[in-house]
C-alpha cells in the first residue's frame, strides 16, 4: 500500500477504508453466526437420534457418592426419572433399597415395606431418607487412609433386585474423602 492509501492503482479515502473494514467485520460476524446456526442444527438432529423429549427415561446406572442433603436430592431426583413413584423399601444389609413396585407373590408378602402414599416429590423423599440416615448407627469401617481429611457420606446407586421387587436405587453410608 502506498503512502495515500492506494493499492493496486486504486485510491481510497480514510472514511472508505472504514466503511470496508466495517462490511468486512459484518461478513466475518455473519460467517460466524451461519456456521454456529449450521453446528447447532446438526447438534440438535443428532440428540433428537440420542434423546428423547419426555419427562421418563431410562437409568442405566447411576453411582453418586456425596455428604450434602442437596446432593442426595439430585441423586434422588436423577434416580427417580425411570419410575416416578417410591411406593416402598427395604433394609438390606447397611443400606435401604427403594422400590417403584414388586411382586405380590406369597413367598415374598413382607419383605418390601409399602408407604402409605407413594413418594412424587425427590424433595419429600430426601426428608425421608435423611431421617433414616440420622436414625441409623452405623459405624463405617476401614477409614481410607488419605492425606486429607474423610467424612461421613452416602452412596446412591441404581440396583437390580429381582429377587423381591423393583428397585429404583439403594443407599448405603460410605467415606467421602476430601484431598489437600
């Protein structure tokens, strides 16, 4: 480019210069936003293939480790998407084990605990859970031997359970260990 702005044999003043600085950032913005639009629609056509847009689906499996009430929520919540309804549980070992439903066979009459009313909410749940937890004496065992420092916390994790119902998750107290 020469002093006076010319190039190729061309002259452009100062306020032309902007202007073609200014349509040439337009067109890059432009450019952007088509290829974004493009990205964005071949994301959506390939979760439409992978997702569906209901309010179920299914859990394949879900392993949770926390110490927060507002953690066991979300995993509450998470695992109650296959089946909305705890209609009851069951102790089993150091954990209680949450159902959807079971078998009203003879040899199994018992062995799930029905709620009155079908929990709905993870929320109300979560309460019922937490005073299980609060309730029980279970000294955890074998504490990880770790730079840090350890907690009292639980697990949630999917379960199949065929043996006596439908299980939607289990919970059992566990280590929580929080590295320096």
């Amino acid at each position: 480019m020469t002093r006076n702005g010319s190039r190729f044999g061309q002259s452009f003043t100062k306020g032309a210069l902007r202007k073609l600085a200014t349509l040439l950032f337009t067109l890059q913005i432009l450019d952007f936003a088509h290829q974004n639009q493009k990205d964005s629609a071949i994301s959506a056509e390939k979760s439409n293939k992978i997702m569906k847009d209901t309010d179920w689906g299914v859990i394949q499996e879900l392993k949770v480790e926390a110490d927060t009430k507002a953690a066991l929520k979300a995993a509450l919540t998470i695992a109650m998407v296959s089946h909305s309804e705890v209609k009851g549980w069951r102790e089993v070992g150091k954990g209680l084990v949450l159902y959807w439903g079971w078998d009203n066979r003879s040899d199994r009459e018992g062995l799930v605990n029905e709620f009155l009313t079908p929990f709905t909410d993870p929320a109300r749940i979560t309460e019922v859970v937490c005073d299980w937890i609060d309730a029980q004496e279970i000294s955890l065992s074998n504490q990880p031997d770790t730079d840090g420092d350890n907690n009292e916390g639980f697990r949630v994790e999917s379960i199949y359970d065929d043996e006596y119902g439908y299980a939607i998750c289990r919970i059992t107290p566990c280590w929580i260990t929080y590295g320096k």
